[in-house]
C-alpha cells in the first residue's frame, strides 16, 4: 500500500513539473497578413502629336517714318484666335517640341502725330512655326519657345489706297502646359513677335517719300489641345 502512494505521489509531482515547464516555452503567434503592394503612379508622359485651339490678346507698337519725320511709337491691339499643331519628344524629364499655329487677328492702331489725316496699321493674320523645350513635372510642364513668325502688316491713310504685305519675322517666349484628364491638356503662354517692316510709297500711304511701318506685338493666350 505505502508502495502504491508512493508511486502515487511521484506521478501527479512529475505532472505538476511537465506543466510548469510547458507554460515555460514561448507560445505560436499567428503570422502577420503580408502588406498590400503599393501602387506607384506612372508619371506622365508628353510624348506625341497634338492638335488643339488658342486664343488671346495681342498689344504691341506701330511707327511710321519717311524722309521727312516719323510718328513716333502708338499702340496696337486686338484679339486672336486660331488653332495648333504639334509634336513632343520626352527624354527623361526633358521635352523637346516643335509647334506651328495659324490665328485670325484684329490688332490695330493709329495716330495723327505728323499725320492729320491719321496713319493705320493693322493686322489680320498670324502664325509661328517654333521649337519647344520643356522640363516635365508630372502632369506640369514649363516651356520656353522659339522660331519664325509670318503674318501681315496693313498701312493705310484716308484718301489713299494703303497698302498690305505678308511679312517673316521672328517671335521668342514661353509659358506652362498641364495636362487634364484623358489626353487633354491646357496651356498659357506668352509670345513677342517682330514682323519687320512694310515699305509704302506715295501713291499708297502720302507721305514724303517712301515710308516704313513696323509692327511688333505682344501676344498672351490660352489653349487647349488634344493628344493622340
């Protein structure tokens, strides 16, 4: 009997050990869920044709001189509106383009210093043909710009039969681009253009002489163009 209770005593001692050591040992945790992957966005690319619609404002200066004096500057102005072709080629964040536009104009003035009857000059169409350069910011992108201009100078004077020629000059500027939903993108920008000088002689404008008109203008625009 004193066997058995011994035996007894030695079996839930052994068991009371087995217990405290399992309690011992570190416990499973369950395993994390792994993190979604992260969405990178892709960043815009400005590569590609284009074609769009521009309009704004154009104010510049006018002179008229011959042999005898000149006018002096006096203000043109008036609106545009047109449409554009182009092309970019992004290499890393650098855009380069090439862009031509062809607007219809109103842009005008006239003075009466050293010309009672009053001396006009007008302008009715517009176009450049310039190379862009860009630096991409995502779906920003700031340019500068430049190339040729072409479009026509108008002189006339009452009583006279004027005069009106197309002229190539030069224009230089730049603005910011931003691309909006889709393949639409919107931009603003700045142009100063120099069409150079029409000749008019007597017959046409009065004057003493040959007379030359210079035109040169500011153009701010907006527009809006389409990507393919």
């Amino acid at each position: 009997m004193k066997r058995v209770l011994c035996a007894s005593i030695g079996l839930v001692a052994l068991g009371l050990a087995g217990s405290a050591n399992a309690a011992d040992l570190p416990r499973r945790t369950a395993a994390r869920p792994a993190a979604a992957p992260i969405a990178v966005p892709v960043a815009y690319n400005w590569s590609g044709f284009y074609a769009g619609i521009q309009g704004g404002w154009g104010f510049g200066h006018s002179s008229w001189v011959d042999r005898l004096g000149s006018t002096g500057d006096f203000e043109v102005d008036g609106g545009m509106i047109g449409g554009t072709l182009g092309f970019n080629w992004q290499n890393g964040l650098t855009v380069f383009g090439i862009e031509t536009d062809l607007a219809w104009t109103d842009i005008s003035g006239s003075t009466n210093v050293t010309c009672p009857r009053g001396c006009t000059t007008g302008n009715s169409w517009l176009g450049t043909t310039r190379a862009r350069l860009g630096y991409a910011v995502d779906r920003w992108m700031p340019f500068i710009s430049g190339g040729v201009a072409y479009g026509d100078i108008q002189a006339s004077t009452p009583g006279f039969r004027g005069n009106s020629d197309s002229n190539v000059g030069w224009t230089v500027g730049g603005g910011v681009e931003f691309a909006l939903a889709g393949n639409w993108t919107a931009k603003g920008e700045y142009l100063y253009v120099d069409l150079g000088d029409l000749n008019c002689n007597v017959a046409q404008c009065g004057g003493f002489g040959q007379t030359k008109v210079d035109f040169t203008s500011h153009i701010v625009r907006a527009g809006l163009n389409y990507r393919f």
